[in-house]
C-alpha cells in the first residue's frame, strides 16, 4: 500500500483533485464540477477513498474568502463568498473528519504559487506573486516559499482600478462594482460583451480594454509589493497576445519612474505565464499536504 498525498483545488466553477506526491508521481486525477457544498464535498471524499493507498493528509487550496486562522471559531471555513450556498461551509473540518487525515488550508492561488515556487516558473524567487483571472480574480504573494498573512489573506482581486475614459461598465462585483475583478474577471467578460472570453476573437478591442485593466492592477500590486516575478495564471490570459498587452500596459504606467530592466526590457522575464499550466493550484494543494506533515514531524520530534 503506498502512503501518498492528496491535493484539492476548489474553485467557483469546478474542483480538481489529485493524489500522488509530487508532479511527477501522481497515482490518480479527477475534476468534479462545483454544485452544491454537500454534494462536492462527497465527491471530493469518495475520491480519496481508495483501497490501494495510504492517504497521510490533504492540502486543500480554496476559492474565498476563507479563515486561516487556527485560533478563529470559523478557521476553516469559505467565509463571505457570492458563490450561492457555500458561505461559512467548513471545508477542513468536513474533509479531516471524513478522511481522517491532516488538512492543511490554503487560498487557491497561494496553492498555485507554492505549486509554481516548488516546481514551475517561480522556482527559488525570493519575493513572488501569482495572480489568477478567471471565474474571479485572486492574487497570493510568497516570501521564501511561505505565503504571507495578515488580517486574512491577500485580495489582489478586489483592489479598485482607474475606470477607462468612455467605459460606462458598472462592474459585476457585489461588493464593490469597480474592482478589478469587478472589471475583468471572466464573468465581466460575459457581461460586457454577452458571450464568454474564449469565443471573442483575438484581436477584438474588447482585449485592449481588458489589458488595461489588469495592466492598471499589476501595475499597483507590483509597486506595494515589489516582487521579483509575477505569475499571471487562469483562463483569460491564455487568450494569444493579451500577456503582451498587459506587459506593455505596466511598462507604460511606470512612466521610467522605477529605472529596473523587469519594467522595460526585461518585462517578458518579469510578468509570466504559470510553468504548470493550469495544473499549478492542484500541485500547490498536494506541496501543502506534504509541508504540513513535514512541520507535524518536526513539532513532535525530541
């Protein structure tokens, strides 16, 4: 029987599951879409019951909000999520009680930036971050590998962006209209234009306008937090030649004002695509699984 870990990416629109112990040794992979709390959460469990492993814990990277403090009456749980039903659903207590293993919790894109540090474009980079744009947008900064922490977690989505000249969009954020994934996450995508971001052609103008949305966004997240690279993952960007756009959206808002080749020249070395591809936040989910028993070891050892 082998003793493996299991990896959990939750998301708005689907969950990807994984058991193995690392990229390259992966015994099993499933993708389940996201319904409702109790009926995802079964099927997630089902999975990682299995005869013929030894499962020694879990990582889960969720979609949010979500509690991260070991302390709180709510750790644990997706908090004040607009996903309908999953509010205050407590993920770790739901899997660890199931299961009977360790879960180790985590924000999805911090799960696909310890995936990219670990194994994909952000390997050994000092001060990284990774944003996602997709059903939502999200964002995660590690130092050394370790995902920072605060009051909660990074909120990369939900910083407000300059409104375009003309652009008349209230935003489909319901919290805060004008967000930047109020603005250009893929549902706003659909909302703009009536149909979703992969059957709009390339050189649509509408990409421009998208461009300088999350050029305006990376552009702030990049002066607060100075990183050495910033991982751009998620569906929208996969669309051709938007990465360009929003490369040379961040050159033209730092104006020269920061004299370093990451904002000129060396841009294409700066703002990547994810090395994982869109498997980062499911490896990630399987790297915290195994982190987590490595600190439990290390507690407990004389």
């Amino acid at each position: 029987m082998r003793r493996v870990f299991g990896g959990v990416e939750g998301g708005g629109t689907k969950f990807k599951l994984l058991i193995g112990t690392d990229p390259h040794d992966i015994v099993a992979q499933a993708q389940i879409p996201t319904t409702t709390p109790d009926e995802t959460l079964e099927r997630v469990i089902a999975f990682f019951r299995r005869p013929d492993i030894e499962l020694a814990a879990v990582g889960c990277a969720s979609f949010g909000p979500i509690d991260l403090d070991t302390r709180s009456p709510t750790y644990g749980c997706i908090t004040t999520t607009p996903k309908p039903g999953w509010a205050y659903t407590n993920v770790v207590r739901t899997l660890g009680s199931e299961l009977g293993v360790p879960v180790a919790w985590e924000t999805d894109t911090a799960g696909a930036a310890l995936g990219e540090y670990t194994w994909g474009a952000g390997r050994h980079i000092e001060v990284l971050v990774y944003v996602t744009v997709g059903t939502g947008i999200g964002g995660a900064v590690l130092i050394n590998g370790r995902p920072v922490h605060g009051l909660l977690h990074a909120e990369m989505g939900h910083v407000l962006v300059p409104v375009a000249d003309g652009d008349t969009f209230a935003g489909i954020c319901p919290y805060h209209g004008q967000c930047l994934e109020g603005m250009a996450s893929g549902p706003a995508l659909r909302a703009r234009t009536g149909r979703p971001g992969e059957t709009i052609a390339p050189d649509d103008p509408i990409w421009d306008l998208e461009a300088a949305y999350l050029g305006a966004g990376l552009h702030q997240i990049g002066y607060v937090l100075s990183p050495q690279k910033i991982i751009v993952g998620g569906g929208v960007p996969q669309t051709p030649h938007l990465l360009e756009k929003i490369r040379r959206q961040v050159t033209s808002l730092n104006h020269g004002y920061l004299a370093h080749p990451a904002l000129s020249g060396g841009i294409r070395d700066y703002i990547v695509p994810p090395g994982l591809g869109a498997d980062a936040g499911v490896i990630g989910a399987l790297e915290l699984a195994r982190q987590s028993l490595q600190s439990h070891a290390d507690q407990v050892r004389p």
